[in-house]
C-alpha cells in the first residue's frame, strides 16, 4: 500500500471516527433512556452500540466499497483490506454514566496492522497512529513513560468473566507483590491509549477480542512502547490476552502476567 493510499485511509478514518464520537457522545447524555440488552455476565449492549458501529461503516464503506469489516456488534469474517470496528469499548461505564469509555477502529492490510484511532469523546481527544509514523493525541505526538521500576509505576487491568476469578487475581497479586499500583477503570482500549501518552504505564486483559485492543496495542508500539503482536494468520475472531507497556517494565510485566509482548527495536 502506497503511502498516498494509507493517508487517505487516515483522513477518511478521522471523519467518520468524529462523525460516530459525536453521535456516540449524544447518545452518553441519553444514557438512562436506553434500552439494555444482556450478551452474557456482566456484558451489556444497547443501540447506541449499534448506531455507532453502522455510522463507522456506513462511512468507511462509501469511500472503500471494496474494504471489509469486523465489528463487535455486527461481526464479519476478515479480509486482505479490514476495518476492524469497536463501536463502544466500555458500554457498562457508558450505560451508568461513567465517563470513560472509547470509540476504536483500526485497519489491517494483509494481516498488517497499519492504522488505529481511539476517540475519548467525553474528554475530547482523539488517538491516531500510522505504522512506522509514531502516534498523536489530537495530532501532537505522544510517547509512553520512562518509568523503569515496578514501585513507580501504575497498570490499567481490564476484566472478563471469561477468565476464572482465580487465575485474574492470582495476576494481581504477582503484580501488586512486585511493587506495582493498579487501576481497573472499565475501558481498556482507552487505558491502552493512555499508556501511549504516559498517563498509564501499562495495561492488560488475560482474555480479549482484536476489536477490543488492536487499535490501542499500534498506539503503545507507535509511542516507543512494547505490545502483544497479532501476527499475519492469526485469527482475529478468537479471543486471546493482550497486554502493552513503557519500554523499562514492559519485561516485568510480562515475566509477572505470561502475556508475550514485542521486544524487537524500539521506535
């Protein structure tokens, strides 16, 4: 893909991603009239989700007819030229009015992650990161911490029934062991971005969909960080553990969770 192509690609994303925070940051001030609907434990969905997903495809599909979609709400099977969609990271904090939730898409060319944006549309900013170009918050570039110890250092964790309780705290508590602060605050795609501007030091799920942390994993690499790869061939549709960090601790906390990270050259 030519460096005019994947531009374009960027402008376009950065459209609809303003297009569908606005929408989905209306629908916020709505939230105690939307109808919920339960996927599983602790798992919600509501139209806002929905309406999110089709107004980001919707967009892209017009400038890219050609271009396939994965999303969490409306799924899709993969493809050489992909979007991949999460509408809404975050829908219980959505639903109950707590403002921290993301809008995320990235896009995959030949099983290569080339583009992301993570829009926080409560607090106006929004992410974007171009492969081998490093990543911006609303267009300054950003780079994840210097921070080199476990005792300085904060990790964003992200929660799934899917994982047995045992296995969740028993990551915890290495961490905490180690000297680390934690936090749990219900989006880990914007805690992801938050650790490529160095508001976090790292951050990670022990079981997770692409749609819920490849955006934000380009984020962290594209700012000097370190991030769990999705190699060409891996399935995007099954789940798996994802993590990223600050480049001095990223080992540890790899060491301390057994969530493999990227340790090729740096940016």
């Amino acid at each position: 893909m030519t460096e005019d192509e994947l531009g374009l690609r960027l402008r376009v994303a950065e459209e609809a991603m303003r297009m569908a925070s606005e929408r989905a940051l209306a629908l916020f001030r709505e939230h105690a009239s939307l109808t919920v609907e339960r996927k599983g434990l602790q798992d919600v969905v509501s139209r806002a989700d929905r309406e999110v997903e089709a107004l980001l495809r919707d967009r892209i599909g017009r400038a890219f007819p050609r271009d396939s979609f994965l999303g969490e709400e409306y799924g899709g099977e993969g493809g050489d030229s992909l979007w991949v969609i999460d509408p809404i990271d975050g829908t219980a904090n959505f639903l109950r009015g707590v403002p921290y939730w993301s809008c995320t898409l990235a896009y995959v060319r030949n099983g290569e992650l080339l583009l992301a944006l993570t829009s926080d549309p409560v607090h106006g900013e929004l992410f974007a990161a171009v492969r081998g170009r490093g990543t911006t918050r609303n267009g300054r570039p950003v780079r994840a911490s210097s921070v080199s110890k476990a005792e300085d250092a904060c990790v964003g964790l992200s929660y799934t029934f899917r994982v047995p309780p045992q296995r969740y705290l028993g990551t915890v508590q290495r961490l905490l062991e180690a000297g680390f602060d934690h936090r749990r605050m219900g989006s880990v795609a914007l805690s992801l971005a938050h650790v490529a501007d160095g508001r976090l030091d790292a951050a990670l799920t022990l079981d997770t969909h692409a749609w819920d942390v490849l955006p934000g994993l380009l984020l962290v690499a594209e700012a000097g960080g370190r991030a769990t790869l999705w190699r060409d061939g891996d399935d995007l549709t099954r789940t798996r553990a994802a993590a990223a960090a600050a480049p001095g601790i990223a080992r540890l906390v790899s060491e301390l969770t057994g969530i493999a990270m990227d340790f090729g050259p740096q940016r």
